[in-house]
C-alpha cells in the first residue's frame, strides 16, 4: 500500500471512529467487559494520545528531525498517570477527531518525503517514517476491532437473549 493511501484511510477512518463512538450515553461509556479492560472513555483518551503523542510526532520526528532523542512514552501507564477515567468523553472524543485532521494535513504535506528516514529507538533500533506510518494504521484497525468487540459485549450483556443466531462472533 502506497504512503498516500494508507494516508487517505487514516482520514477515512476518522468517520469510522466518529460514527462508532458518537452519542454514546455516560453508563455505556463508562462499563467495562470485565474488570481490568479499558472502558470507551479510556479508549478514546488513548486513541487522543496516540494521535499526538506517539505516532504523528514519531512519523514527523523521522522525517525531520531523526538525530533528535525520541522522548518517552507510557501508553498503558498513561490510563492512571493521565486519569483518563476523570475525562469528558464527548470532548475527548472531539479532541481526538480533531488532532486526526491535524495530522492528516500534516501527513499529506509530507507525501515526498523520504519515508526510509528512521529514528534510533533505544529497544528497538531503527524505526523508519514509513514503520511508523504503516503502524498507525494498523493501531488504528486494532482499536476499531476492539471497539467493535466492546459493542458486541455491551450488547450481549444488557439481556439474556441469546445472540448465536447472529453467527459466531
């Protein structure tokens, strides 16, 4: 897949995401399949972060500045250190949808770039642009099929009628 399409599908699926996580009411938002699972609110607050501070700064980084030291970053840890559980879900979600068309106008300004460009990670080695991009998009598939599942959990879980006849999940 070519660096513009993967970039035209992570503008794409700001809809995905919009449509799957609008007008959700407080206690769907809020519950969880089980006990130590994120619940929708800590979702989208990851996806937020995700956004801005692991892979659009990563793939510019890379492309711009690759001698520059990555800084830190905790995505499971930040679901306590953040409080994402304190958050406004519908703001977040805004925000969220937001930085995804701030990054994609930054990416669409960068489709000539040298993508091979890479960043020294300190476990990982050499990540290059191109790496971090095609990650993104996979993070993203990763967390609409999570969302889905959630759906489908929150569904099964509000009645005792059974949903086999749906087919296998």
């Amino acid at each position: 897949m070519a660096i513009r399409k993967i970039i035209i599908q992570l503008e794409n699926n700001k809809n995905v995401f919009k449509n799957l996580l609008k007008e959700i009411p407080e206690p769907q938002y809020l519950w969880r399949p089980k006990p130590e699972k994120w619940c929708l609110l800590e979702i989208v607050c990851h996806l937020l972060d995700e956004e801005i501070y692991d892979f659009r700064t990563r793939v510019i980084r890379a492309l711009e500045n690759p001698e520059k030291e990555l800084v830190p970053i905790d995505p499971e840890g930040w679901v306590k250190t953040r409080n994402y559980s304190s958050k406004d879900y519908d703001n977040t979600l805004k925000l969220f949808l937001n930085e995804r068309d701030a990054s994609v106008r930054c990416l669409k300004q960068q489709t000539d770039a040298d993508w091979s460009r890479a960043l020294r990670h300190p476990q990982l080695g050499e990540l290059s642009a191109e790496l971090f991009l095609r990650n993104w998009l996979a993070h993203d598939y990763l967390h609409i099929r999570q969302i889905l599942r959630y759906k489908f959990e929150l569904l099964k879980s509000s009645s005792d009628i059974d949903l086999n006849y749906a087919g296998n999940w």
